[in-house]
C-alpha cells in the first residue's frame, strides 16, 4: 500500500510501485481531468504538479509521489475560478480542448515561479503540444490570468 496525497487527500493505493502516477490518479482513484497523450512525456496532456513542480505524470512513478502532495486540474481550484481557468474561458482558447488540463497545470507552475512571464518565458517553460495549434491564445490566456491575480 501506497498513502498518496491528491488535492490535499489522502488515499491508500494497493499498486505497484512502478505504476504510473497517471494510471493511479485516473483508474484507481477516479480523477479523469488529467489526460494520457504520448505515454512518453513528450506531449503534456498528463501534467500534474508533485510538491508544486510541473511533472508528466505519464513517466512518473507512483512510488515517487508517495508522500508528496499531488495536485491534478480538478485541486487547481474547487470550483473552477483560478484565474487561469476564468482566462482560458475568458479567451475562448480551447478547440478540442483535450490538452488544456496539462496546459494550464503547465501554466500554473510557471506562474508561480514567475508572475510576470515574458512572452519568452511562456515558450521556454510550457512545452506542452497542442494538436489544434491555439498556442497564441493560451500565451494571451496565460498573460491575462497573471492581470487576474495568478500566483500558482
């Protein structure tokens, strides 16, 4: 048995310690925010934060999270009003939408190491891939979440 704290939850989990921590959020625990992409880190659909750092939880095993605070999309704010999330609806930024989770987790531990990200900043740090190419509108996004109070 695993003790996991998820969004500030604690959970027991009866998995191997190689599972990947997106397997365990998903399945076992039942938080679908998070998306499985690639399963090679290279996409960001699954990005999660573990002790407030952006991790593709893909990768990432379980057993590294075990004691650690795990926060997914649907901790980022219990009713969806972290600036983020207001900015991404405000600027319409999603298409499909299937990536955006990973985004603004992505976005969200960006700005809370740089409140005030260049638009530079913004390329250098989110890496994450988006299929139907609205990288103009999450940059905007990002920019308007920080005229809203975005810290993390």
């Amino acid at each position: 048995m695993l003790s996991l704290r998820i969004n500030g939850k604690m959970y027991s989990v009866d998995v191997e310690p190689e599972t990947p921590l997106l397997w365990v959020i998903r399945d076992t625990i039942g938080l679908t925010g998070t998306k499985y992409g690639c399963g090679i880190a290279q996409c960001g659909a699954c990005t999660v934060h573990l002790n407030g750092r952006a991790v593709r939880s893909c990768v990432q095993p379980v057993s590294q999270a075990a004691g650690k605070d795990v926060t997914t999309i649907e901790g980022l704010s219990p009713n969806a009003q972290h600036p983020l999330q207001i900015a991404w609806r405000e600027g319409d930024v999603p298409e499909c939408g299937y990536c955006q989770p990973g985004q603004i987790m992505a976005a969200a531990a960006l700005l809370a190491k740089n409140s005030k990200p260049t638009d530079a900043d913004i390329t250098r740090e989110i890496t994450n891939l988006c299929r139907c190419g609205t990288y103009p509108r999450i940059r905007q996004a990002i920019h308007r979440a920080t005229e809203l109070g975005a810290k993390s």
